[in-house]
C-alpha cells in the first residue's frame, strides 16, 4: 500500500488545477453518474471505473440526460457547455485508469467487503497524495479508511439523490481524517456549487441514522395496516411539511439502496430496530425498486 503523504497541498493544488485535474468516481450507477456530472460540468475532468458492462454502456446517455434536466431546473448557468460536460467524462472498466487521480469518490454499491476491496485497490493505484472519499450511505469511514496506508487522507462525502440537484453534502470527519483533507473536500464541494455540513464518523452519520428509521417505520405502518403509502406520505407533507413523505423518499433512493443500508446499520450497531421490515424486503425481491423500476410504494409510470 502506498504511505500516507505529510500533507496534502499537492491534492489541493489538483484540485484546485481547473481543467487540468483529474477527479476519479468508483461506480456508474445513479449516484456515481450523478457526482460525474456535477464535477464535469464544473469543469474538471473525470474517470469514472465501474466493472459493469451494462452499467458503462448505459452511463453516457444517462449522463447527457441528467445534464439535460439539471439545467431545466438550475438558475445559473453551468461553468461549461454541454458538449464539453460529456467530453471531459472517460468510462472505464480499469482501476488502474485513476492512477493520476488526486481526488477519488466511491460510489460502489453499499455492501462492506465490496468497499474494503475498493479502498484496498485505490491504494495501491493512486499516487501517495491522493485523497480517497467514500459516498457510502452508512459505513462508517474509520472501517474504510483502515483498508489504506493513508487515513488521515479518507474521508466520507454522502451526496443526497439526485446529486446534480441538491445543494448540500454530508461531509463525515473520520476520527483520523486530517483538517487538510477535510479542506480540500470542502473547497471542491464548493468549487461545484455545493455547501458541505461536517458531522462526526459514526454508522449512518446522521442523515441515514434518523432517515432509514423513519423509512423502516413507515413501511412497517403500510405492512400493519394502520395506512396506505399515499396517506402515510401525506401525513409527513400536510401534518409536518415534509416536501416529500418518508415512502416517496425510499422510493426516490431506491428500496434496494434502503434495505442495504438498513443491514449495514443493523451490523454495524447490533440494533435491532435497524432490521428492514418484511415489506421492504419482499418488494426488493419482486423488484419493485422505486423510481429506477416504475414501481415501488408509488407509480411512477411505465417502463
């Protein structure tokens, strides 16, 4: 494994280096494609590594549509056109393609042995300086970052669903994360037009620690009876103003996504609460996903 550096002002100077720099993502799904294309439309070059064929040979429509609907809906103007967006983006099936990244957001599904290869390979592929952020829903960073030589250069960075359109990052300081990189976290959130809230490592941070309850709650009301998702979701809007019910946001995620996180929390707590209801984890198995399949406890057209 390569040794952590003394410092990380050569990170910062490639992150801060415009249309020079190279920024690597882990994963051509949803949030890994969506986290491209806030970097490329930044105006940074990207690569993105996914071992997928399908996933890679799907990602740049995907990309050029996500570019599409983020300036239907964004006030201002992105730094580059869109044409030069797509251009800057190389997919790939290599890790070793990221080997002159300085900066690398994981975004592979969120499974911890799956992480733990991810984090033992980048260390091995990138240079000593490079800094590694995982964009894991709920692991904590400390387990990840202890599959590196570096620590003090891992940090996490959960980006919300979709990226493109969300203004604020959960940014999660490991217990050896150094305030270096931390620095070069925020200054690229902020170079790509997004605030980062710092919080403290710990399983779920607090997004998903609060979050996947609420959504595993929700379900377990639907499964019992007590209501339907439509009227469950409309309590949290009409009752709290909620812009979006608990059901509706599960769907938005994913429900695979949801119950994956749920078994992180579940071992990486002991408790028990974090156990998905038998509800989520029948819709996973008939492949009722949410959004990304038309169907889950809403509709959402056809496919």
């Amino acid at each position: 494994m390569n040794e952590p550096s003394s410092a990380t002002e050569g990170v910062q100077g490639g992150v801060h280096g415009g249309a020079g720099d190279v920024i690597g993502v882990v994963g051509a799904g949803t949030m890994g494609t969506g986290i491209a294309q806030c970097l490329a439309e930044a105006g940074h070059r990207v690569v993105v590594v996914d071992p997928g064929e399908q996933a890679l040979a799907t990602a740049p429509a995907r990309l050029r549509d996500g570019i599409r609907l983020a300036r239907m809906f964004r006030e201002q103007p992105a730094a580059v056109p869109m044409d030069a967006a797509l251009q800057a983006v190389t997919w790939t099936r290599r890790t070793q393609d990221l080997a002159d990244a300085r900066f690398v957001l994981e975004c592979a599904p969120e499974r911890i042995p799956l992480k733990e290869k991810v984090f033992r390979e980048l260390d091995d592929v990138c240079g000593a300086d490079a800094v590694f952020a995982t964009v894991t829903s709920a692991i904590p960073v400390e387990r990840l970052a202890a599959h590196t030589g570096r620590p003090r250069q891992v940090l996490g960075m959960h980006f919300m669903n979709p990226a493109p359109l969300k203004e604020a990052v959960e940014v999660v300081r490991g217990p050896r994360t150094a305030d270096e990189t931390l620095d070069t976290a925020l200054a690229l959130l902020a170079g790509i037009g997004k605030t980062g809230i710092v919080v403290s490592d710990a399983p779920g941070f607090v997004s998903n620690r609060v979050l996947m309850l609420t959504v595993n709650e929700a379900a377990t009301v639907v499964e019992q009876g007590t209501a339907d998702a439509a009227t469950v979701d409309r309590v949290f809007q009409e009752c709290f103003g909620h812009t979006m019910g608990p059901l509706a946001t599960g769907d938005l995620i994913g429900l695979d996504t949801i119950v994956d996180t749920l078994d992180v929390l579940l071992e990486c707590t002991g408790d028990q609460r974090f156990v998905p209801c038998g509800l989520l984890r029948g819709m996973v198995a008939e492949g009722r996903l949410g959004r990304k399949s038309g169907n889950g406890f809403h509709r959402y057209g056809p496919r």
